[in-house]
C-alpha cells in the first residue's frame, strides 16, 4: 500500500509542478507582449533571452501553443493582433539564423 500512495504522490506532484511551469511561462509571454513583442521571434527573444538560440525552435514551437491556448481562452491583450503574429511564423527560422551569426 505504501508503494501505491509513494506512487500517487509523485504523480501529483509531477502534475502539480507542469501546472505551474506552465502558467509561469504563459505568464512570461504575456509579460513579452505587454512589453511590445508583436512576433514570434520578438516573444522567444524576451522569454528565452537566457537560453542558448539553438533552443529557441523548439521553445517557437512551445510558444505557438501557449499563444493559440491564449487566443483560445480571450486571454491574449486587446492590442495584441494575432494576424500578426502568425504572419510572422515563416519568418522566425531565417531570424533566428541571422542572429545565430552575431
């Protein structure tokens, strides 16, 4: 029975702390975009400025599905255009290269 209840609780745990790494990274891209962030590579720049830029791809990838739960949930700010924001995705890959070469 312990082992079960040991189980449980690492479970729940592990769930409990998904739920907070994603609200706090919702909570960084909507401080992103209150900051100005208008784009793709704009919001990856802000929230992962201290990550190595051969992450930010995936972390584009990550961003896209918290900005479309967002979207989806009326939670992204009034000025926030979404058109443009995804206009922006085709380009992200040729930007993050550029600055790759800095």
């Amino acid at each position: 029975m312990e082992r079960i209840t040991v189980g449980y609780f690492s479970l729940f745990f592990t769930i409990l702390l998904h739920c907070r790494n994603r609200r706090n990274r919702e909570a960084s891209i909507l401080r992103a975009i209150d900051d100005g962030a208008e784009t793709l590579f704009d919001i990856v720049a802000n929230v992962y400025s201290g990550v190595d830029r051969s992450f930010w791809i995936p972390a584009a990838s990550n961003v896209r599905l918290h900005v479309d739960h967002l979207a989806q949930q009326n939670k992204l700010p009034k000025g926030f255009s979404i058109e443009t924001f995804n206009c922006s995705l085709v380009e992200f890959a040729g930007m993050v290269g550029k600055s790759d070469s800095k």
